[in-house]
C-alpha cells in the first residue's frame, strides 16, 4: 500500500482500533507474566536476591515494544449501550471512568469501563452479573452508589452516581501547593468517614481491596465517598490456575507501587479480608498527615524491593515525624499497620470508633476549595 495514500475513514477506523487491540492483549499478556514473577519473587526470595530480579525486570520493560506501541495509541471515545460518553474524568488500575449523559433521560453519570481480560468466559460474565447486584444494593451516604452494569461487547462498565469533588490525593496535591497540609482533625474525619462506609460494605461481605487516597473522594458538602467498592475482582478468573489480570498488573499498576497494599495481599491477593482494608485505611490517614506512605521510597527503588521492606521492615515510628501527634493517635495508626491481620483492628468500624476522639466535620469543610482553614 502507498504510505501517502490514506485509508477511507471505515477501514481507517478498523485498523486502528485493530492495532489498538492487538497492542492491548500483548500488553496484558506480558503483564500477565511478570505479575508471576514479582509474586514469586515477593513470596520466596531473599531480601539480597530482590535488587538482581528486580534488575531484570526493569530490563525486561525497558524493551518491551508491546507498551511502547500502546502509549503511542490514542484511543477514540467509545460509545457505551444507551449512554453517551461526554468527556474523561480519570484513569486508574480498575478502568477508565467517563463523565456521561443517558440518551433518553438526559441524567449525567459517571461511567467506569473496566480493565479485564478479553474474551470473558460465560463463567466471567456471570460472576460479573452476580458482584455488580451485589454492588448495586449497598445504599450508604459514603459510598458512591452504582445503578447500570452491562456489556459492551466483550467490555464490562458499571454506571454510578455523578459526584462533583476532589479525591483525596487530588486534596493533598492541591494542598501541598499551597504550602499547606492537611490537619490531625479533618485527617481523622476523613478516614473514619471512609470505615464508616467500609463497615457497611463489609457487613453485606464486600471487601475493597484497593483502598488509597486516589479512591475516597471528598465531596462539596464535606462527605467522603468511597469510590471503586467491589470492583477489584470484576473481571478477573475465578481459577487460580488460569491467567487473570491481577490488582498488580491491571491497567500497568506494575509500574506503581503496592504503597497501600497490605502485607498478606503482597503475597496473594486471594488471602485478603476486610482487615486488608483496615490496612489501607491506616496507611491513607499516614499518608495525610505525613504527606507520604508509610514505607518511604528509596531511589530507584524497585516494586519488589518496597514490597519486601513493607513485608519485613517494622512499622515505621509515627510520633518520630510528628512529635506532637498525641501518643494514643499514633497508637491507633500503629495497630492498622501491623504485619499480622491478627494483631489490627478486627473491623473498619473498630478504627471509625477509635478515631472519634479527633475527628473535626468542620476540619474537613475547611479543606474544600475555597475556604480558609480555621485552627483547631
């Protein structure tokens, strides 16, 4: 074919989403292989083995055509079922979310398209049909309530409220710019709010899995929503034998950091209960008050080498960042923390009731965009 010659606009469409696609399943699939590898490498090897596997995992990405090819893929706006998709309003591990207006009603949405395997297995989509009536029934004011779940073709989306707000990583980010940080109060209050939620969640036999600053929102009435509530095995095989896009490699999460991840789900995201979410939740009010995670990074510090320091290092010492941090609040952080499920705080609501005591509703009004914080 002439290369100066252009395709009529059907084909050209055709051959582009067939190169989209075809640079997606390389992607995955050599994703697929190296989420094995971290998990092995995590589970069995020792601490002065990690820098040489994680030596050649770097290599390995560094020439991987695959996820060159796909960065350098824009990808159209897809059209989704009855609703048409206005404009994108972020990307994550999960999936893509769309700002979106229903066809016949008009209602403006928030469209979540997820990340999983192509091809979904009858199987797939009947655990998928089953989760989302799960999802679809929990009604509480600090979880972002769902209404739509279907397919797109081999797709799935899941269709949930329409919520105007910043994610709490979008408030520290804000925040740090202005040279400011946010306070022991609205910290406290933002936290107990998301376990507040997450107790509920977790009553209905819903774990999160994936909770961090990115996935609680704070709206303009001053309440936390969490976001991506039971989507983290949405699309994944039920089959441990099987390849599955896991909470590791789903949308290049590889490349991140298992930050808010807990000791257990390192080692096997099939051995966590609502005590990994009490974990998170203890590494998010850290990160708000310190303005990092727990585990500092080190330059160039490989995703296996923070693992390994998250699975065996000790709890860091709170009160040696903060000195005025009350003792018995640095307490409380402390026991989220701990490298034992056993030995945290058995329940999110638990955590919600010790952290009642410093907890600051007007703190956290103070932090929306445009007010100015009052002392505490």
């Amino acid at each position: 074919m002439d290369p100066n010659k252009r395709l009529p606009t059907e084909l050209d469409s055709l051959h582009n989403q067939h190169e989209i696609d075809t640079a997606k399943a390389e992607a995955d699939n050599t994703l697929i292989d190296i989420d094995q590898v971290v998990r092995e490498a995590v589970r069995d090897s020792e601490p002065c083995q990690l820098d040489a596997r994680a030596g050649a995992l770097i290599s390995r990405l560094a020439d991987l055509q695959t996820i060159r090819r796909l960065a350098a893929v824009q990808e159209p706006l897809p059209e989704v079922g009855a609703y048409e998709l206005l404009d994108e309003l972020g990307r994550g591990g999960m999936g893509t979310v769309y700002r979106a207006k229903h066809r016949q009603l008009g209602k403006i949405q928030a469209l979540k398209i997820i990340h999983g395997p192509s091809n979904l297995t009858p199987e797939i989509r009947a655990r998928f049909r089953r989760e989302v009536q799960a999802i679809g029934a929990l009604k509480h004011p600090n979880i972002i309530a769902a209404h739509d779940a279907d397919f797109e073709g081999d797709v799935p989306y899941l269709v949930m409220d329409y919520v105007e707000g910043e994610s709490l990583a979008e408030i520290q980010k804000r925040l740090k710019s202005e040279g400011k940080t946010v306070s022991v109060g609205a910290a406290c209050e933002l936290v107990r709010q998301a376990a507040v939620g997450l107790q509920y969640a977790h009553d209905q036999k819903i774990t999160h899995r994936d909770i961090k600053p990115g996935n609680l929102m704070l709206d303009g009435e001053g309440v936390v929503r969490v976001l991506d509530l039971g989507l983290a095995r949405l699309g994944t095989q039920d089959d441990a034998s099987e390849h599955e896009a896991t909470e590791l490699t789903r949308g290049g999460q590889i490349l991140g950091t298992p930050d808010f991840m807990s000791p257990e789900q390192l080692q096997s995201s099939r051995e966590v209960d609502a005590r990994t979410d009490v974990y998170a939740l203890g590494v998010t009010l850290f990160s708000l008050l310190v303005g990092r995670p727990a585990y500092r990074g080190q330059p160039g510090e490989s995703f296996i080498a923070k693992a390994a320091r998250i699975l065996h290092e000790p709890v860091p010492d709170l009160r040696k960042l903060i000195p005025e941090l009350p003792k018995t609040l640095a307490d409380i952080i402390h026991k989220c923390l701990a490298k034992s499920p056993d030995e945290r705080y058995q329940t999110a609501g638990e955590l919600a009731e010790a952290l009642s005591k410093w907890a600051s509703p007007d703190a956290v009004k103070a932090l929306l965009p445009g007010n100015v914080p009052s002392p505490e």
